[in-house]
C-alpha cells in the first residue's frame, strides 16, 4: 500500500458539543492567499439531532464571476477534521477529505495512524466514500454513504464580520457593533467541504473537541 504523508500547513481549532466556530480569513502569514488557506471551521447539529455537521471553508474572499467559477480545490492539499472523543486534546478519529479529478474523496472517522503534525491517508478504512464537487452557480451535489452525508463546491462565505466597525473599535472611536452592520464578506465565496455523520460514529451523545487542519503534501 503506497503511503502519502502530508505535513501541516494550518489549523483552526474549536471545541464542541453542538455548536463551535472559528475564523481567519487569509490572515495566517504561512499560507495567506493560499489553496491550504482555512478561513472558517463550523462544527454544529444536525436537523437530524442524532447526527453532527463539520463544515471546513478555505480559499476565502473568492470574487463573484470569474474567480469562484476558476477556483478548484488543491489536490497537493489533505483537509483533516480532527475529533478528541477522551479531552486530553490529541485526536482520536479524523475524517480525512482530498480532492482528485472532479471529485472530494473522504476517509473515516477512523483512528489515525499517527497523531500530531504529520498524517497518512486511511484508505485501508472501510469508511469510504467520494462525491463529485459541484459547480460554481449549479445545484449542490449531495452523497449519503455509510450513514453520512458529504458535499464539496463553492458557497456564499456564511461569515459574517463588520471589520470597519471592528477597526473603530479597537482604535477607541466606538465601543460597540452596528446593528446589523455591513458584512464585509458579502458577495464573497468560499471552497466547503461539508460533512454530516451520526454521534454514534464520533463518542455518542458525550463532548468532543474538534478541530481542523489542512496539510500540504510533502
């Protein structure tokens, strides 16, 4: 079996039970403007309550038009959602997603066969499963295999952030947010990666914490 090890570049954390967030927007120096650029983490409830959703965003401020319709997925790029079911705050389960000719290829949850830094593909794991990216303005594609659901493909980034407001406020000329402010990301996109699985397969109805990675393939 050919082994591909994959080297981190960044990462996002967030802890959940149902609902975590994080954000950084091309604002980490090693990978700014970067295909390995994370710009947003959600990991919250499904509307089906037995399940959770991981939704991991990169390549943000994607223009309307030409630039989303141009952008692809990086397939030197391994993103890696990363589930500590016991907190001692390494992973016990990832879900590992990367992306060749058209398609989102996904592995776990499966426990990795090295933790920290460095990964390996799982592609020995019986949880296996693939979906066509969707199209930049077509409808989203949707795969259900081993009791979760996958999709890959640009989105309208969800993210919103008034950084004018927030500028004002942090040189001391306004002590509050606008309500509701000016979405800086509006008309902007995002490549998604989204995943959808049942509790029973990450630690049940216990608290993990979750975080995700995306590593370039050395």
């Amino acid at each position: 079996m050919k082994k591909t090890k994959f080297l981190i570049s960044t990462a996002v954390l967030g802890i959940a039970t149902l609902v975590a967030i994080a954000a950084d927007h091309i604002d980490a120096p090693a990978v700014q403007g970067g295909t390995s650029d994370i710009t947003d983490f959600y990991a919250f409830e499904g509307e089906d309550d037995s399940n959770i959703a991981f939704v991991a965003n990169v390549q943000g401020l994607l223009g309307a038009g030409s630039d989303t319709q141009n952008a692809a997925f990086d397939e030197n790029v391994l993103i890696e959602f990363n589930i500590d079911t016991n907190d001692d705050k390494v992973e016990d389960l990832v879900i590992q997603a990367t992306a060749r000719d058209g398609k989102m290829y996904f592995f776990g949850p499966v426990a990795p066969s090295q933790t920290g830094l460095n990964s390996t593909i799982a592609s020995t794991t019986t949880n296996q499963a693939s979906v066509d990216i969707s199209a930049y303005g077509a409808s989203a594609i949707i795969e259900n295999a081993n009791g979760m659901k996958f999709f890959a493909g640009p989105r309208d980034d969800p993210f919103f952030m008034d950084f004018a407001q927030y500028g004002q406020i942090i040189a001391g000329n306004a002590s509050s947010f606008n309500s509701p402010g000016t979405d800086t990301f509006a008309g902007t996109n995002v490549m998604s990666i989204v995943i959808e699985v049942p509790k029973s397969m990450i630690g049940g109805s216990g608290t993990i914490n979750t975080w995700v990675e995306s590593k370039r393939k050395q």
